[in-house]
C-alpha cells in the first residue's frame, strides 16, 4: 500500500470507471515511422470509438455519471494525458484532458461565440454533426464525381484545388469520411462537464475537428494531429490543445526526428502564422452545417485559412 502503488490504482480505476481505459499500462506505441509516406497512414477507426466500447456517439453528455473528486480529477488528467501525448489521435483520452482541464477556456470561447452573430445562432441552435449532416456532404460528392470526367480531383490540397475545380466544402468533408473510414456520429461523449451550456461548447469544439481536417488539409496521422492542435491551440486557447502540441513538439508523441523538425520548422511556423492571422473564434463561430455547398476555396479566404503546406 505505498503511496505509488496507490496513486496507480486510483488512476487506473479512475480511468475504468468512466470508459477511458481497459489496462493500466499507458499506450506507448508510435503510429509513425520514417517508412511510412510522409502523411502517415490513416490511424486505425477503433482509435476514435469509446474505449472498450466500439459504440458510435452523437458527441453529446453521457447520462447519469457522477461528478469527478478533486483526486479523481487529477487521476483522470493524469491518465489520459499520458495516453494523448503517446497518441494523439487517441480520441478519447484527448477529449477527456479537455474536459477535465478546459472550464476556463470553455467558458472563454463561448462568450467569443455569444459576441459572435453565427457564434450566438450555433449556441441557440445547437447544431450535431450527424449522420444527416454527413448525407448531405455524400450528395453533394456524388453530384462532384458526375459531373467531372476527372477522377483525381484534389479535395484538400494543393492550394486552390477548390477554386479550379469547383469543389464545395461540403464534397471535401465527405471524401475526407471516406477515405479514412469515419463515421461522424463516433465521437466520444462528454463526460466531465456539468456545465450543459460549457457541455455544449466541448461538443461542437470537438465535432467540427473533422472539418478543420478539411480545411486545413491535414491529414488524421500523429503529424497531422499535431500541426492542427497548434492552430486550435492559438484559436481556443484550450489546455488540451496546449498539452498536445507542446508534448508533439518535445517528442512525447513517438514522431521521428525528422518528422519533429518537420513540426518544428514547417508546421508550427504555419500555425503560428494562420492562428494569428485568423479572426478570434473564427474556427467555433462557423456554421458549418450551412456552409456545405461553400466552394472550399471561398471557405478558407474567408477565414483566413492557408492550406498547410505538403512534403516538397
């Protein structure tokens, strides 16, 4: 009964008891390698269900648990950050860091959202990304693909590839589900967050994450992850963001050295240079369920969005 042996067990049971882990052993594996291309290879769909579960959710509250002690708080924290800097496309253990971490910046973004015409309409209307969202997208890339004799159309990047070609956001979004395999209603949900309206922000913050996939064109490989929690990191202000970029960068994640100072001089450099260009909250305050058939380019101007650059 050593004070480590103890602080392990309340981790692990910590972690158990709210779906955020099967053993007590931290993933430690690197899903990079200098074999691989240099986006990586499309992580694993299991990575992004509910641990233990394989069940697909909308995102929203999960019922009936318990608010968090203070110890289990910090053992919960301690758990799932050490599971997100070794993977950080570990969609569950990214989401619980948020959560347990976020209030601050949570309560910080929705007021941004209430200052915001769009920001105050998604507040009210409470938008999912559903299975009827992810539809519409699939018309909309079907409707692509009829009327192009090209089947190589470029639906993310390189620059301009919209505006040449006519791709809206929403066909990109779809051919971004189903090239890697994912289903829009497979986010984990919320379990930490007592606040509904704070609940809410966490749910769309973590939903659109596949859009800002499609925007930035950034692929869902640790690499990708990475570059991306440093835009979101200088647009929300999130801890999470903060811990899995700094992690990325420091080589808690398992990239390669050449792939960290691909991070370190081509990535952040991007992020640093599009979050600060950006306007505040501009990724939360998009509607995007009513920008599907934006032309991608038109998209991105708007927003201030530079697609991140590819291997040269």
């Amino acid at each position: 009964n050593s004070p480590l042996r103890l602080s392990r067990n309340m981790i692990c049971n910590s972690g158990i008891r709210y779906g955020l882990a099967r053993s007590c052993r931290p993933c430690l594996r690197s899903f990079s390698s200098p074999a691989e291309p240099f986006y990586g290879s499309p992580r694993p769909v299991s990575a992004r269900y509910d641990e233990g579960s394989g069940k697909k959710s909308t995102g929203l509250s999960a019922p009936n648990l318990p608010p968090l002690s203070p110890l289990q708080r910090i053992a919960t924290f301690v758990h799932s950050s050490v599971t997100a800097l070794s993977d950080p496309t570990r969609a569950d253990a990214v989401a619980a860091v948020g959560e347990v971490t976020g209030a601050f910046a949570l309560s910080r973004i929705r007021a941004g959202m209430e200052r915001d015409d769009a920001g105050r309409r998604i507040l009210r209307d409470r938008p999912v990304v559903d299975e009827a969202v992810a539809e519409r997208a699939r018309l909309l890339l079907r409707q692509r693909r009829d009327d192009s004799s090209d089947s190589n159309v470029a639906f993310s990047n390189p620059v301009n590839s919209g505006r040449q070609r006519g791709v809206t956001f929403g066909a990109a979004y779809a051919h971004f589900l189903e090239s890697h395999g994912f289903n829009p209603e497979e986010r984990s949900p919320i379990r930490f967050v007592e606040d509904p309206g704070l609940a809410y922000v966490m749910t769309r913050y973590r939903q659109c994450h596949d859009y800002w996939h499609v925007l930035t064109g950034l692929p869902p490989t640790v690499l990708g992850e990475l570059a991306l929690k440093w835009l979101e990191l200088m647009q929300t202000g999130l801890p999470l963001a903060a811990l899995s970029a700094t992690g990325g960068a420091l080589g808690a994640s398992g990239l390669s050295s050449e792939e960290r100072t691909t991070l370190r001089t081509v990535y952040i450099p991007w992020a640093l240079r599009v979050g600060t260009r950006m306007k505040s909250n501009a990724l939360m305050c998009t509607y995007y369920e009513e920008e599907l058939e934006t032309d991608l380019d038109a998209l991105r101007e708007r927003l201030g969005i530079e697609p991140a650059p590819t291997k040269t």
